[in-house]
C-alpha cells in the first residue's frame, strides 16, 4: 500500500500550540498583523480580512507543501514525516524533561531541546527566508537540501550560554508565541536597523543577542551569552561572542540551568512585545487582550526593554583555565568555558602537567578511600 503523502506541514507543531492553551479551552485567538487586501479591478481597496482569527493546533501555522520536495517528478514529503516528525517527537519528550526539571530524563535528552530549537526557528517562513538569503539557494529542492545540511547550526553557542527558565504563574497576563516562536532580542538592535536585512533578526552571535523561547504559557526560556551578562553596552551589543562557530562537539554541563524567577504581569507583557516585534505576521494566545501589550506598557522603546531577562551574576560567574576531564584510557580533554582547547602542542603538555599535577594532589588529600583511578 502507497504511503499517504501530507501536505499541510505544520511549521509550529501542534504539541507546542497546545501548551498555551488554558485549562477549558480547545482554540486560540491568533492575530493577523498583516490581514489581506482587498482591491476592486481599478485597484480601489474594498475590504480586508480578519484581524483576529479563532483557531485551533491542528488548524493554523501550517503552508501546503512547505517542505515538499519532488523524487522523479513526484511529490516527496520525507522531509516533514521522516526529519521534522522525528524532531518533534524528541523535542516534546526533552522540553517536557526539561520544564519538568526530570533531571533523569534531562540526562538522556539535553542536546534534543537544542535540535528541536533549532529546527523550530529554521522551517517557518521566516526561518527559510532567512536560509535562501544566506545559502543563496536557487528553488526548493536546493533550499530542502541545504537546510539539512546547515541543521543544528544553532546547538552550539545556545548550549554554551547561560539559560534560566522564567515563570509567569502569579500574572494574569500570559506568556504569547508568534509563527517565529525562536526569537532573538538584541536591545540594541531595533526591528528596523538599517544594518539588517529586512525581516531578518540580529545575528546570534552577537553579544547582545539573546534567545527567547515561551515554552508554554506560563514558562519562558531565555538564553544569554555569558559575556553579555557580565558586562552590557551598546557598543558591546554588535561585537561578536568569544570563539563564535556554528558547528562543534563541546563537553556541556545541564546542571546550572536558573529556575524559579517569577515574572510580573508588565514584565510579561515586555516580553510578549518583543515577540510580537519579532514575528513574521502572526501571534496567539488564548486570551485576545494579551495579542495587544503594546496598549498597556508606558514605553516600547526597544533599548528599555527586558533588562529583567538578563541572568543573575553568580550564573556567569567567571571561570578561568580549563575544564578537565581524565578518559578511561588515560588520555586527557580540555577545554574552557567558550569551548576553546589548547592550540599547540606545548599548550597541551602544559594542561596535561597542570592535571596531573592536580590529580596527585587530590589523592593526598582525599586520600584513596575517596579517590579512585577506575
């Protein structure tokens, strides 16, 4: 039997919409901030469509064959059910671990939150605008092609920044997302600068630049490049993060993700402006007077927004030297705190004396009740 081909993809799954939806309700209000127009055959404008739109998960953020790519002439929508199926699938599992704080499953999941991230910002409208601007990709084939290639590009510098998890249960406001639910807010980068292509966000690895993410209605994640929490400025907010790069294996740690800061109902609505700012023509939210936080916040002068999501000192506390880790069979990895490893031979064999130098030591403390080699 042939298999069935699909053709709306959704490109923001319907488990993530789901999650902000409040208890009793099946629909979200979705705003239209772009509605279609109307024109009469001289070109006079006659009517638009709705603003605001009542939908469900399974009915909106979705493009018929977005995603679709043609095997000798047929239609082939592997990449939908084979790659963005199965990054659903573990993306749900792993963002459940993770707001769950099941640090069992958390283990096992970690690096599926930043491939689902990754993908989520990549394959909406804006994300594969983006793609085709900068891989210069010449039709769709090319571009599905490319996409896979340039996949995770993301993973690295979100996982080697610090994170916290933001809550939003005392607010009566609650938290919004867009059909660009990744967003990247850089407070020095207006949504119009002239330095960035329109539409486009400010480059990820700008100090500036950090990433925000409603996990659900009540929950935000936010992540921040550790130099940018030490120290802000604007001048600061373009330059570029230490040992930027897109692809790389670095020993990560998810033992210091920040929990438990509850937001206020202005400050929610800060960052529900920030989102609305950042999306390509859509919002929603279960509640239609959260789509508008503009109407209730007393600036929305970009530069003075979110100074809250900044992560507190002790998460970006500096770190010096190397992170040591002794292998089974006895040979050593470095690395520092941006991912960095020893560039030369004598900078290795000096990490390597350092270690070992270390590692006598702590056997003389501890002493070998405490200390094993296996």
């Amino acid at each position: 039997m042939p298999k069935q081909q699909s053709y709306r993809h959704h490109y923001v799954p319907q488990w993530y919409q789901r999650g902000f939806l409040l208890e009793g309700y099946t629909v979200l209000k979705i705003l239209d901030m772009h509605p279609e127009v109307f024109r009469d055959d001289n070109g006079v404008i006659v009517g638009k469509g709705r603003q605001i739109l009542t939908k469900g998960p399974d009915a909106w953020f979705f493009e018929r064959n977005l995603y679709t790519t043609r095997v000798l002439g047929e239609p082939n929508d592997d990449i939908e059910r084979l790659l963005f199926g199965e990054i659903d699938r573990t993306g749900k599992e792993a963002i459940k671990a993770l707001v769950e704080s099941d640090l069992e499953k958390v283990h096992f999941t970690y690096t599926q939150v930043f491939e689902f991230l990754d993908a989520l910002r990549l394959r909406t409208p804006k994300g594969l605008r983006f793609l085709r601007a900068t891989l210069q990709a010449r039709n769709q084939q090319e571009l599905m092609v490319r996409m896979q290639e340039v996949r995770r590009m993301h993973c690295v510098m979100w996982m080697e920044g610090a994170i916290e998890i933001f809550e939003a249960v005392q607010s009566a406001t609650k938290f919004i997302f867009s059909d660009h639910p990744v967003t990247f807010f850089n407070p020095h980068v207006f949504p119009k600068d002239l330095g960035i292509p329109e539409g486009l966000d400010a480059p990820q690895h700008w100090l500036g630049t950090q990433t925000l993410l409603p996990l659900d209605s009540d929950r935000l994640m936010v992540i921040t490049h550790r130099e940018w929490g030490r120290k802000q400025g604007e001048f600061r907010a373009r330059k570029s993060r230490t040992n930027p790069r897109l692809f790389d294996n670095p020993l990560i740690t998810y033992d210091g993700i920040q929990r438990g800061r509850q937001l206020s109902e202005k400050q929610v609505r800060e960052v529900n402006y920030i989102v609305k700012m950042r999306a390509e023509r859509y919002i929603a939210s279960c509640t239609e007077g959260d789509l508008f936080p503009e109407r209730h916040l007393r600036t929305t002068l970009w530069s003075k927004l979110g100074k809250f999501l900044l992560p507190r000192s002790f998460a970006t506390a500096l770190q010096v030297g190397f992170m040591t880790v002794k292998m089974q069979d006895g040979t050593y990895y470095f690395q520092d705190e941006f991912g960095r490893r020893p560039n030369n031979k004598a900078e290795l064999d000096k990490a390597i004396k350092d270690a070992k130098e270390m590692e006598t030591m702590m056997k003389r403390v501890l002493g070998k009740r405490f200390y094993h080699d296996d």
